[in-house]
C-alpha cells in the first residue's frame, strides 16, 4: 500500500526510514492513507504496525530515509546524498542552494504488519534506542540529529 507523508515541519511529524517495523501513526479516515502529524493537536489517528519499504519524491527520487528529530529535518537520499532542511525557523529551506524543493509530500510504500492498535500493550523504546536503530538502518555511524538526544 502507498501512503502519504507530507511535511508539518517542527519536530511534529514522524522519522520514516526504509526497513524499519514500528507502530506509525495514520490519519483515521479510511479515505485518506496518510501518516499523521502533529500528534499533540488531535487524536484522529490510529497506530499502525508497519514496515517502510520504499520512499520517493518527485523531485528528489527514491529516498532512504527522513530523520524528523531536532530543529532540522535530516533526509537521506538513495544516491548517497544528504539534506538539512530547516524544520524551525524558516520551515522548508534546504541548506544546499543547488537543490530547490516546494512541495514536501513523500510516497511511502508499506506493508502492514498488524493491524490491531495495541497502544497499552506496545513496549516504548527509549529515544537512545530509537536513534541507535536509525542509525543501522541508515548505515551511518554519526548523525547531526544525535545532539538532541
């Protein structure tokens, strides 16, 4: 299934990652496939088991993964390259000139895992752990987001 995941910028949207099983959050509108964001605004979504098998961007292709974590966005491309994107202050701006993005939307290619939301019964990693295995997946050793940590 493809769903969408489009920018909310401050630290409001989820870090999706080819590879990675986890429970994500989705909008609860059956017409709507999208992950949610802004957690903190309402509670119209529902927590889904998934695994990320593929991301893309129009403009920028297939993309590894989107490290939502700190005051900027960090993604990984396919190609090896790497874009800050200010999440904070001026929501939207690539710190690489050479690279002009207006749009923000992702599509996320999943498999569902589980379908049951199993809140009260799902074991929460620890932020340290999280990162950890972000890292695996990512193949990287250091990450400008692991400050906030």
């Amino acid at each position: 299934m493809i769903l969408t995941w489009k920018a909310s910028w401050y630290e409001l949207d989820q870090t999706i990652i080819v590879g990675d099983k986890d429970w994500f959050y989705l909008l609860s509108d059956d017409t709507d496939h999208s992950f949610f964001s802004d957690l903190y605004q309402s509670n119209s979504f529902i927590r889904k088991e998934l695994r990320i098998e593929r991301i893309t961007h129009p403009i920028l292709g297939d993309v590894r993964g989107i490290v939502t974590i700190g005051l900027d966005y960090t993604i990984y491309l396919a190609d090896g390259r790497v874009l800050e994107v200010n999440a904070e202050e001026d929501p939207g701006h690539i710190y690489d000139p050479s690279v002009v993005i207006d749009n923000w939307t992702f599509d996320v290619e999943v498999t569902f895992i589980n379908e049951k939301d199993l809140a009260g019964n799902v074991k929460k990693r620890s932020l340290k752990d999280t990162v950890s295995r972000y890292k695996v997946l990512l193949g990287i050793t250091e990450a400008p987001w692991e400050r906030y940590v």
